[in-house]
C-alpha cells in the first residue's frame, strides 16, 4: 500500500490515531489554542480550589466552555444575526461565575499570545465584570443595548451579513452539491452512511425534518446528497462528526443551495452541574436544551437525535455563522472587547432570571468587590493563576508533542 500524503484522506479504520495527532498539532500551535481544546482542565483546576473563592450565583444554564472562539455571530432561520455563544457541548444548569472566569482566561491567553502588556490584561479583567454586571442592573437604561463593538467584532459581523449561501457553498463545499475530500472532510464507511441515510430518510428524519423546519410541508421529502467525516473543532476532534448536504423538498433540484448539516456527537460535559438540579440524561437534549436557553438564535435551530445509538446533535449551518478571530484582537481593542463580550454571556445569563433573581446576583457580586478596588481579588487571582497553569502545562504539552514527532 503506497504511504499516504497529507491530501489524501485516511480509511475509516485509520481515523482515530490520526485524529489524535491532529488534535495535539491544534494544541500546540499557540497557548490560546491549548486553552481552547484543554476544557476539562480548566474545571480540574476550578475543583482544585477552596469551597468559598469563588462567587456562586443562581442555579442557570451556561455556557460552560465560553471561549472567545465560541462567541460569534450567529443567524436564525430568517437571517437574523446578532452576537452570541456559538458552541454549547458544554452546557450545564451551573454556577454562571464559570462562564466569566473562562472568558477571562481566554482573554488572556490571547493577549499573552499577541505579546500585549500586562496592563492590558489587567484592564481587560476591570471592563469584563462591568460589562458583565451591567446586563444585571435594571436600574440601567442601556442594561439591554450592546456596548461599543470592537473592531473584532465589526468585522466579524460585515462579514457575516454581507455572507451569502454562495459564499458558505464556495468555502466548505466548493459550490457543488457533493463535499470534496481531502484535508478537511473524509470519506465514510458504508455503515456510517447507510446510517445517516437513515437518519434523515426514515421515520426519525421526518421528526428531525420537523424540529428543523417547522415550516416546510408536512409530507415533503429529504434526500442526503452527500455525506463525509468532518475534521473540525479541537476538544471534540475524535468524536464523530458529519457534514451532510440535504436537499429538502426538491428545493436543490430546482436550482435552489442545499442545506449543509453539521451532525456531532454529543458526550458527558467536563462542566460541573449545580447540586440538586435536574437536566436532560441524554447529553444530547441536554445540549439543545441549554443552547435554546442560552443562546436561542441557535438553540431554536438545533434537534437531538440518535446515530446508530449514539447521542447526537443536528444543527443546520447557516451563512452568517462565523467565530471571532482570535488573531484580530488588537492591543487597542482587547479592552473593548472584554467589556462586550462580557456583557452578551451576562445578557444570555441575565435573560434566564426575573428582577429579583437578577438583583441579588448583582449585589452578591458587587459585595466581592469593595468600592475602593477596581478588580476584585478573586477573579485577578483566578486570571493570573489560570494563565500561569496553562502556560506550563502548554509548554509540557509541546515538548511532549515535539518528542512524539
């Protein structure tokens, strides 16, 4: 067998080594992207610490892996975008603290990779909890109304409303109705497609077709295009994941894009639940569940279902989905930048409470935060020693992967 080259994609049955390989590759291009992919570790070192360091506020659907590459601008299924939380395997009924503290760290992280003065780091802590308290004080008139956005942000957002199906065709699958295999998307076992063939063609499908398009007629029909492996994401890579093109009532047929959807597996969150709440045991209904919560332009487009078994979640890829670019926060924006971003997770917090719950998360957080102190002790201390945890265990990372090469 002739060894294969980097263009050509492996058998199914070579998937999970190389995958593995990949991953640790992700890892260690930089220290924000060891963070990005390193979520269990994060809660490692948050159970590491005293009952009583941390804030803890009222029992809500989180995000639980708030990241800056899981904010971005999403569309709903009329083409509405606003910024929110894009990814939600993480979910979790929990303490909305958790959220504040790993978009601190990313933040960070980001700016400790762009070389930035720590000055900035510290500045970027003082706008994140304004920006995060400002969505729980009513007594605010803009407590609702978006700060200034940055210019990360501005530029994610013209891209994504100036984004066409077109555009989405021409970037993932080169603007045909079949999905190129290479670097990124690799071919299917038979079992695999026989199985989302099934998926989305039988009984099941219907009440997949239903979730997902409300609107589309009750009788119609769901054709699977073309179907592959997807080699996207870093914590999740390992896990399956499929990009499938479905033609939904005819509509690619008569000239019309398919509808590109992303099918992943769902699996226990890393993300600790608040004792003595209930969630869904399926993980994923429990990712859909938190999503709609959490983030309803895109929990409003996702369904749960099963493949082959096992638990995944089904979302349809719109044009306007996209992530913020790490790499474009400026040393003149990264403030900025905290306090919005700060403020969308305490709006997706903020929204899940009545006044009164809202009220007292707010003073509880203000009582850790003494008037004369700008940033309180204890989400400074968690910055500064997260940081430091992760940029060891990071250069670990890569001596470990430099010896494996």
């Amino acid at each position: 067998m002739s060894k294969k080259t980097s263009k050509q994609p492996p058998d199914p049955g070579e998937r999970a080594p190389i995958l593995a390989r990949i991953r640790a590759q992700k890892k260690a291009r930089s220290a924000y992207d060891y963070v990005r992919g390193s979520t269990k570790r994060f809660y490692d070192w948050l159970d590491s610490q005293a009952a009583n360091a941390l804030p803890v506020g009222p029992a809500i659907w989180i995000c639980g892996d708030c990241h800056l590459g899981n904010l971005g601008p999403l569309a709903d299924a009329d083409g509405e975008v606003a910024v929110q939380i894009r990814d939600l395997d993480q979910s979790v009924i929990g303490n909305p603290v958790h959220d504040l503290l790993r978009l601190g760290l990313s933040l960070a992280t980001a700016a400790r990779s762009a070389d930035m003065p720590g000055v900035i780091t510290f500045r970027m802590a003082q706008a994140l909890l304004d920006g995060y308290e400002q969505a729980f004080d009513d007594a605010r008139p803009d407590r609702t109304k978006p700060v200034q956005r940055p210019a990360v942000v501005k530029v994610a957002m013209k891209a994504a409303l100036h984004r066409s199906w077109r555009k989405l065709d021409q970037q993932t699958i080169d603007g045909s109705a079949r999905i190129p295999q290479g670097k990124r998307f690799w071919p299917l076992s038979p079992v695999e497609a026989q199985d989302i063939r099934a998926l989305f063609e039988s009984q099941s499908g219907r009440e997949v077709r239903q979730a997902l398009y409300p609107q589309a007629k009750a009788e119609g029909k769901i054709d699977v295009l073309d179907a592959a492996f997807w080699v996207k994401g870093c914590s999740s890579l390992g896990r399956r994941r499929y990009a499938v093109l479905l033609d939904i009532d005819g509509t690619c047929s008569a000239g019309g894009p398919p509808c590109l959807i992303d099918v992943k597996e769902a699996v226990a969150a890393a993300a600790p639940r608040q004792a003595g709440v209930l969630m869904p045991r399926d993980n994923a209904r429990r990712v859909v569940e938190g999503a709609r919560h959490v983030s309803p332009l895109l929990g409003n487009r996702m369904c749960a279902a099963r493949l082959d078994g096992c638990a995944v979640v089904i979302r349809e890829l719109m044009p306007q989905d996209l992530k913020l670019d790490a790499e474009r926060l400026t040393e003149a924006d990264a403030v900025k930048a905290a306090r919005f971003l700060a403020l969308v997770i305490g709006q997706a917090h903020a929204q899940q409470m009545n006044p009164a719950t809202r009220k007292s998360w707010l003073a509880e957080l203000q009582t850790r935060r003494p008037r004369s102190v700008n940033v309180p002790s204890w989400l400074w201390r968690c910055m500064v020693d997260l940081t430091l945890a992760h940029e060891e265990e990071y250069l670990e990372h890569c001596r470990r992967y430099a010896l494996d090469r």
